[in-house]
C-alpha cells in the first residue's frame, strides 16, 4: 500500500529539531504526535550514530509511532513497526585499513572512525570527545587498525586549520583518486572530507524510503529541513527544501523556503503548524 498523505517530513536532528541542550522540547514532540496521529510521518536523518539515533527515534516517540529513523547520514535506516533495517552499509575493511595506514601519525588531517556504538580517533580531541560523550558512544583512541574491531559507518577527514588552499585540492584529488568508485566522497568544505558507502547520503536516503514507503508524487509533497553542510543532499532529494532560520548561509541559498525561528525557538515545529498542519 502506497503512501498517500499530504506530507512526509524529513528532518535533521542538532541545529534542526533538536534544542541546543540536545534534547526535543514539548511543542517539538507534541506536533511530531500530531503529524502521526493524521497518518503523516516525520522521519528523523542525522548524522548521529545507531545506538544513539534509535534512543532518540524513542525519546521522541517515533518507535510507538511505527516511524523511521536514519543515522549515520544514511548508512542506518530503521523501521521501528517492522523492526527491521532498510539499509544497513559499512565502509569496506580495505578502505579503513587503507586510510588508517597512510595517514596515521602524519599530523595532516584529524580522523574520525564511526561504528555502531563507539567514535575511535587517532588523537584525543576535544570536540571529537564533546559528541562521543552527547552520542553516549565509547571513544577509543586507537594506535593501530587492528584496534578498530567493528565496522565503520562512515569517517570523516578534517584538514588542519593552516592547511592552504594548494594543499587541500592535493589532499582532495588524492582521495578521489585513490577511493573512487569504491566508497562514496562527499567534500563539504576545503577542510572536511566524509567517506560512507558507496552512493550513500542523506539524499539517498530520502529516495530509498521514498521508493521503500511507496510514496505517491501526485498526492504527498515531501519536506526536509536542516542547518548544515551535509543537509545539502537531502534538500536536493525533496520538494521543499527548508532551511532554519540559523542555518549556513550556503545551504539557506539553496532552499525553498527558511524557518521564521531558530532551533532554540521550535522553528521546524512552527514551520510544520503553520504550514502542513494548519487547517486548508
């Protein structure tokens, strides 16, 4: 059976949904509620890890809900009514091998492996610790691959911050060269490079459950909003791209439309009142 409602929301969580103290407030979870309880969906996209994006798919009652979560940036995607994974993707082990090896000790870029349940690091680093610690993740400072036991969702590659612009397309062409068509390469700045599944993204994802929830074009216009760099994908996969109003400017011109409030502010909550819920 397709889905035939009005609107399918996808929504990123920190700077989006989420208040800055990383928690949903009341009017956020109260219109989330309402948006199902008219058979709509609001399917959460984050970057955050599995452990921690199904907690917060519970926390804002999606699991009761029968919805749909996506972590990761779209390497996890997960049916809570059918308890089941619709996507499931790992880094293959010779890229993370690969990539340990030729940069560890190399001082050029921070790395930052992702798993299931724990972040591992070359260095201890104090914003790499911050969302460890937020995540509820084990942060492991590793020293060799082999102290990576678990499969990787995704990485991310950030260049120092003396990097020079000459220095950071070698870095870039580099990688593309030696990761092509094996992995998926997603440059969000000049500094900061992910590496995920083959053709995963947020956008993927949004065209995966699409296609997965059978989604009728004629009858349901598909939403997403989000603040960020790795937002751009999905906004490109939607019919209406929302930005919030403490967005990045890059991602605000890209949008269809921005939110009159920030985060803080329960500017999606207010965006889906005063214009999916509100009465036609």
């Amino acid at each position: 059976m397709s889905y035939n409602k009005k609107a399918l929301v996808f929504s990123d969580l920190d700077g989006t949904l989420l208040a800055d103290n990383h928690y949903f407030s009341s009017l956020t979870k109260q219109v989330v509620k309402k948006m199902y309880d008219q058979g709509m969906m609001v399917i959460i996209v984050t970057a955050r890890q599995t452990n921690d994006v199904l907690q917060q798919g519970r926390r804002l009652g999606i699991d009761k809900f029968g919805g749909i979560v996506v972590g990761n940036n779209g390497s996890q995607i997960y049916n809570f009514k059918t308890q089941e994974w619709i996507l499931n993707e790992y880094v293959p082990r010779n890229i993370i091998e690969d990539v340990f090896t030729k940069h560890f000790n190399k001082f050029k870029a921070k790395l930052h492996f992702y798993s299931d349940t724990s972040t591992y690091v070359f260095n201890e680093g104090k914003n790499s610790l911050y969302w460890a610690q937020v995540q509820g993740s084990d942060y492991v400072v590793a020293h060799n691959v082999e102290e990576i036991r678990e499969e990787i969702t995704h990485f991310t590659m950030v260049l120092n911050s003396n990097t020079t612009e000459a220095e950071s397309e070698a870095f870039v062409e580099e990688v593309k060269k030696s990761y092509h068509g094996q992995v998926e390469i997603i440059i969000y700045t000049d500094r900061v490079i992910e590496i995920a599944p083959l053709k995963v993204s947020k956008g993927n994802a949004v065209k995966v459950i699409n296609q997965y929830l059978q989604v009728d074009p004629k009858i349901t216009k598909t939403y997403a909003f989000g603040d960020s760099y790795n937002d751009f994908s999905m906004f490109m996969a939607v019919d209406e791209a929302v930005a919030m109003e403490n967005a990045v400017p890059e991602l605000k011109q890209i949008s269809h439309n921005i939110t009159r409030f920030n985060n803080q502010e329960n500017g999606v909550a207010h965006y889906i009142l005063d214009n999916i819920l509100k009465e036609d």
